[in-house]
C-alpha cells in the first residue's frame, strides 16, 4: 500500500541532517537503518550504507532511484538455487556437452 499524497513522501529526518552535513565527497557512506526511506533528488550522488539485517552493503544512489526506498536495492536474503543432488547432475550434463563444442 502506498503513503497518501498529502502526507508527502518520508525522508527519515537523521538521513537529511547528515546529507546537509557536506558534500558526498566529504561524507564517504551515510550509515543508515532507515530502509523504509524514499530517495529524494537531494540524495543523488551520495553513497549509504544500507543495514539488511546483517550487515552493512554500500549503495550508491543515481537519478534512476529517486522515488524508490532505500530498502529496494539492498537484498535481505541470500538466494540458495532449486534443486539439490538431481539439479547437480542435469548442470554437470550440460557442461559435458557444451565442452566439446568449445574445443573445435
């Protein structure tokens, strides 16, 4: 569900303090646990470090991401492939056969 448009879009307040701090270039990453924060255009061009749960992971921001949140480019979980045991043996077929056709 989306913010009503009256309310406007949330900035968390700390995040633009730090941006007002200095220049991108001065600041290095923003650390920041506010994954529910929508880029505003003010933003391009710094970098956060965006917590996932985890760990911190560097995210630079472009004009692309302005309305986007913060949360949208930092995954939460690993994807592990499908398949296991039978899934192994159909990648290793494919392997054997397209190695053959790389040789000639």
């Amino acid at each position: 569900m989306s913010r009503s448009t009256k309310k406007g879009p949330f900035v968390d307040p700390n995040i633009l303090k730090k941006i007002a701090k200095g220049k991108p270039e001065e600041l290095g990453a923003i650390k920041t646990w506010a994954r529910a924060s929508e880029i505003s255009p003010d933003m391009v061009g710094y970098t956060f470090a965006v917590h996932n749960g985890r760990i911190f992971i560097d995210l630079r921001i472009s004009e692309e991401m302005v309305g986007h949140r913060l949360g949208e480019f930092v995954l939460t979980r690993k994807f592990v492939r499908h398949g296991g045991k039978i899934q192994k043996e159909v990648e290793q077929k494919a392997a054997q056969a397209t190695a053959p056709a790389a040789k000639k």
